[in-house]
C-alpha cells in the first residue's frame, strides 16, 4: 500500500500542472460548447452566423462526420460559395477540438479566418478569433490567447453597433473573458465578466434563451468559493436541460458535481458522478481533453477511499492520456506546442499584400498623372543626356576646331614669318647695294674733287646735289618698304616708345635687319663711334640695362 501511494505521490506531482492544464480545458469548452451550442435563439443577420451556431450543436464527432464535413468543403469551394466554405472549416476545427487534435483544429480554424478576412465576414472573424484564443489558452499562452479573446469582443461589439448582432452575442464573449479569467486566478475579474452576463442577460426586453450555461459557471464559482452544497442545488437544476439539449455539456456539469461532493467528503457521489463524465466523453467522443483530469480526479476520491488499485489505474489512465495530449511528443500536439502564430504572420503578408494592391490602385486612379511625370522626369533626364552629350560633342568639336584654327594661325604666321624673313633679307640685300652704291658715290665724289680743276664749280655742286639728293631718295625709299613690310613692328614701337625720333626708328630698323655697326655707319654716313653712342643713347630711351641686349629686345616687339 505504501508503494502505490508514494508511486501515486510522484505521478501526481509530475502531472500537477498538467491537472491545472486540464481544469483550464475543462472550463474553457464550456464557452466551446457553452454559448454557442445552448442558447437557442441567437439570431444574426449573417448566415453564415447561424451555419456557426449549427457547428457548436454538432452532437456527431465521428471520423466519418469529418469525411462528409471535408468533401461539403471541397463541393462549396468549387461553387464559390466562400461564406459556406468558412463555416464548415469552423465546423471542422470544432469536432478536431474535441477529438483533443488541437494541432488540426489550429489549421482549420486559422484557414477560416483567412478566408473571413479576404471577404471581410466580420461575423466569422469574431467567432473564429474566440476560437482560436481558447487554443492559445489550452498552452498557456496566455497573452495570446487573451489578445484574440479581445478581438473577438471588440469585432462583436462594432457589429452589435451596426445592427448586424444582437445584444445577446455580449453574454457569449463576457462569459469566455469570465472563464478566462477565473482559470487566470484573476477571481476578481472573472466575476465582474459573470455578472456582465446576467447584466446584459436582465437588461434584455424580452431574452428568448436560457443562462443555464452562465448558472454552470456561477455554480462552479460557489464551488471556488467553498459554497458546495449551494454549487450542488445550482448544478442540479442544470441537469435537465443538458439531457435534452446538449448532452455532451454533461461531461463538465458531471465533473463539477464530482467536485462539489468531493468537497462534501461524498466519496461514492463523487466517484459516480466522474464515472458519469468520462462515459458521457468516451461514449460520444466527445471532451476528449477533459478525460486526463477527470482520471486524476478519479484517482485523487480513490486515495481517499484507500483503493489503490483502482487509484493506481486511474492515474496510468491520466498519464497515457497526458502525455498522447499534452507531452512534447505528442504527434498530434507538437506543432501547437511550438506554435508561432501563423495566422499573424499570414495576415501581415496579407496586409502587405493588400497595402501593394492599394499603392497600385491609387496609382493607376491616377496613372496619366504619374506617367505624365514620369514621361516628363524621362525627357527631362534624357534632354539632360542629350544636352550633356551635345555640349560636350560641341566642346569637342570647338577644341577640334580650335586646334585646327591654332593650326592654321601657326601654318599662316609661320608662312608670314618666312614671307617676312624673306622681305627683310631683300631689304637686307638692297640695303647693302645702296651701301655698295653711296660707297661708288663716295669714290666718284673724291675723283671729282682729286679732278675739278677740268670742271666748273656750277657742274660740281649740280653732280653734288644730284648725288645726295638721290642718297637721300634711296634712304626713304628703303625706309618705306621696310614699314610695308615690318608694319606691325613699327607700330608697336611708336604705341610703346612714342618719344624716338626717326633717327633712333631707323637705327632700330637697320638693328631688326640683323647690321652690324660698320654697316650701320655707312649707310647712316656716320662713323662707327657715333653709331656706339647712338645705340648707346638709344638703350637708354628704351629703359634697357646692361645685361639687356638690344638686337633681342627689338626681335620680340614683333
């Protein structure tokens, strides 16, 4: 005896939170199967509101329901009618929750909410986000599951406002908060959403449904609260109404009776009344998350009674049950178990998805504007090419040009240059012929004079001044070619020496022709000296130093 009770001692506490787990489960279907299965005369405008309803009263959980539910889907889906499609999906997902295949009531239900969403049934998004929160809720995932219950009561609040729900829908959605709650421990809460319910309930002109599923969560609450034969007389009066309506609630009805004789030291009751619950669930296949707990509560009245054996079995049951609902390795279970909310993450690609569609319709609402300014930022960019590419092919071209202007002033003063050097080297040679000559003259002069005895001095000074007057007429003729040809010479030594006298021009003249002194003093008929000190002289007006040579100073003003 003392083996089985400590054996019962270590798989009770291994499996203490799943106990919890399983009063969570238990209460929870209670708003499952609760409101929507037993308050009859709900109405709502949608159809597929009443096809919901249809889907908690299913008293058939059998594998071949699931088969004709599946193919009524694929039928519907074929004819287009989505708003059928989604509630024979909730259909679906019920029956695998109460099956314990939370993994596949999870996919159905989210599927159906997505399809909701496309076609914005907001009925359906607020019955299938209830749904979905209680599976959060079975993992303890409480923020989850409290997010989507919230979801829930605000898209049924919104529709009451627009007149496609009536007011009764509140007490479904405050119930499950309530529910929600208690298990939460928040007892405080959990009674304010309780007495929300007869508030609304009482509030009603004339409420054409029954509480007896808010009386089984009162009656549970006197339970909590160590009132249990007040819980029994509530409990008891429910009975009735199940047998005839829903008699798969009595699996929860029955365990909340095992509880309350349990409490009232009724071991015989409470053993029958778990008895009556775990036949009910297996009976109908029905609840099937609530058999672990109501086997360690079997287990638990065993103890008290001194049955080991029958505790001991009891308490295998439960653990198989667990750990092929709840454990890690559960096939059907895992993926909840790690369950990452897909259905969140399907509705921000749809958001995305539909916020694209959106952009693009706005953009074509106002597609010739937008092209019109994309044809206009186009021929801009490419006017901005064209004008780049023209200027830099006129750049191009003009540097081409330029270079071939360059190259033609360098080819046309290069042939002026030659042409010049040419002027100049005849001037040169004429220059030394009129040397060559005054020198003949001078000769001729001096013979004369050796000879004027023979002659009169009137034919002397006539042959004298024909002779010099011919000497002066050769200078300027010589003078006036070189200005011909060496214009811009002469032109830029008046424009910067504009005091020089015309000897000093023709000093600079003979210089630009390359003479030496002597030269320069025959043809100036002065002597070399005097040439010395006209350059001399000469230096000094044109502000050169000694270092400056004068024959390279007068080349570069050309």
């Amino acid at each position: 005896m003392l083996l089985i009770f400590s054996y019962y001692r270590m798989i009770y506490t291994r499996h203490s939170l799943k106990l919890l787990y399983g009063l969570i489960i238990c209460s929870n279907f209670l708003l499952v199967e609760g409101i929507y299965a037993g308050i009859d005369s709900i109405s709502i405008s949608n159809s597929y509101s009443s096809s919901t309803l249809e889907a908690a009263r299913i008293i058939d959980f059998s594998e071949d329901h699931l088969y004709r539910l599946k193919d009524e889907y694929q039928v519907l889906m074929r004819k287009g009618d989505t708003l059928n499609g989604i509630s024979v999906l909730a259909r679906i997902g019920y029956v695998y929750s109460h099956h314990a295949n939370y993994s596949k009531s999870y996919n159905y239900l989210w599927e159906a909410l997505l399809l909701a969403d496309q076609i914005n049934d907001h009925v359906s998004i607020a019955y299938l986000n209830e749904q979905i929160g209680w599976l959060y809720s079975y993992f303890n995932r409480k923020e989850a599951a409290l997010k989507y219950l919230q979801l829930s009561l605000m898209e049924y609040k919104a529709l009451i406002q627009e007149r496609k729900v009536l007011r009764q829908q509140l007490i479904s959605s405050y119930y499950g908060l309530c529910i929600f709650f208690r298990e939460s421990g928040e007892y405080e809460l959990s009674k304010q959403y309780l007495d929300s319910c007869y508030s609304v309930f009482y509030s009603l002109k004339s409420p054409d449904f029954k509480l007896n599923y808010v009386n089984s969560e009162l009656g549970y609450y006197y339970l909590n609260q160590g009132q249990s034969q007040k819980a029994i007389e509530l409990l008891l009066r429910q009975v009735e109404y199940f047998k005839k309506r829903n008699e798969n609630y009595l699996t929860i009805i029955y365990s909340f009776l095992g509880d309350a004789y349990l409490m009232e030291s009724e071991l015989d009751l409470s053993v029958k009344y778990y008895k009556w619950a775990l036949s009910i669930s297996e009976a109908n296949n029905s609840h099937g998350n609530y058999r672990p707990t109501l086997y360690k509560k079997l287990s638990k009245v065993y103890v008290q009674k001194r049955d080991y054996k029958n505790a001991y079995e009891a308490l295998e049951k439960a653990k198989e049950l667990d750990e092929l609902l709840y454990d890690s390795r559960s096939f059907n279970n895992k993926p909840l178990l790690e369950i990452s909310d897909e259905f969140r993450k399907e509705k921000e690609v749809q958001k995305k998805l539909i916020q694209e569609q959106r952009i693009a319709q706005l953009e074509y609402e106002d597609s010739v504007g937008s092209l019109q300014l994309i044809i206009m930022l186009v021929v801009f960019i490419a006017l901005v090419i064209l004008a780049y590419l023209y200027i830099r092919f006129v750049k191009s071209k003009h540097k081409s040009e330029q270079a071939l202007i360059t190259k033609s002033i360098d080819l046309e003063n290069q042939k002026q240059r030659e042409l010049l050097e040419l002027k100049n080297k005849e001037l040169a040679s004429s220059a030394l012929r009129l040397i060559e000559k005054d020198e003949v003259i001078r000769r001729l002069k001096t013979a004369i004079v050796d000879k004027k005895e023979s002659l009169s001095d009137a034919a002397i000074k006539r042959l004298f001044k024909s002779i010099s007057g011919s000497s002066v007429q050769n200078w300027e003729e010589f003078e006036a070619r070189f200005m011909a040809v060496n214009e811009s010479f002469y032109e830029r030594l008046n424009k910067q020496f504009p005091n020089l006298t015309q000897g000093d021009r023709k000093l600079c003249a003979l210089i630009k022709l390359e003479f030496n002194s002597k030269e320069i003093a025959q043809l100036m008929g002065v002597s070399i000296e005097s040439v010395h000190t006209i350059r001399y002289r000469l230096r000094r007006k044109l502000g050169l130093d000694r270092s400056d040579n004068l024959s390279e100073f007068i080349n570069d003003l050309v």
